[in-house]
C-alpha cells in the first residue's frame, strides 16, 4: 500500500511502470540505457479513489489524464531507473494528495458602505475629468 494521506493509501499493483529512453543529451547513456520511466495511474477505475477525489484529481490531472482516466507521469530527470522510478510516485502522490483537500467554501460578502461610496466618488472624478477635456463646442459656424 502506498500511503497518500493518513486515511487515503492506494495498492501499489493500481500502478503500472514502464521504462523507456530518456530524451535529450546524455551520449552513449541515453542511447544504450532506458532509464526514464512512465507511470500509469487509472484513476477512473480506482477502488482506493472516493468519488469527490476522484473528480478533483481529474480536475488537477490537466494534460497527464487520458480520456479513459489514465493519468501518465514521465519522469526522466535523473540517471538511474530508481531515482526517476522515486520521482514520478513522488509526483503522484503529490498529486492524488492535492485532490484530498478540499476548496474552502467561500461566503458571499456585501461591500460596505465606504467602499461604495469610494467607487462612487472614483467614477464621478473620471466623468467630472472627461467633461473638462471635451473643450467648447463648435457653435461659431
């Protein structure tokens, strides 16, 4: 079980590894080794998920979710399977954790009194500045 929160952990046989070839520089390392790994999380079919993380995960997701729930993290920063095999569960972790928590509920608020009469005071200064630059009309025809 990988522990996400202290009341959400998900099996670890939910994710799928798979190491591929790292892009960019590197040399013969790159060329020979495959290093890089992509990590898949079906988030859709997930039985660790409750329903309110689920959507929000696939709110946060972005670009990494698929169109059937897959989200896919690449990780290929550093030179060893393991470091990057390290990185991408970090990253999915933090990720799954994020959707955890929940958006504070905002209250709907009233402006008060000064501030209207600020707004107020602003929009008639801008109108009184206006009025003085149109000049004399062209009444002398």
């Amino acid at each position: 079980m990988i522990r996400i929160t202290s009341s959400l952990a998900i099996a670890e046989d939910e994710i799928e590894e798979e190491f591929i070839r790292a892009s960019g520089p590197g040399g013969q390392n790159v060329n020979k080794v495959s290093t890089a790994v992509r990590l898949r999380f079906d988030a859709a079919r997930s039985v660790s998920l409750p329903e309110e993380v689920r959507a929000r995960l696939k709110r946060l997701a972005g670009r990494r979710l698929t169109h059937d729930g897959l989200v896919i993290i690449t990780a290929q920063q550093y030179r060893t399977r393991e470091r990057n095999r390290r990185d991408a569960l970090d990253r999915l972790i933090q990720l799954i954790a994020a959707a955890t928590v929940s958006p504070a509920r905002r209250h709907p608020t009233k402006p008060t009194i000064a501030s209207r009469e600020r707004r107020l005071a602003a929009k008639r200064s801008r109108s009184d500045r206006k009025h003085w630059r149109a000049g004399v009309a062209a009444d002398e025809d």
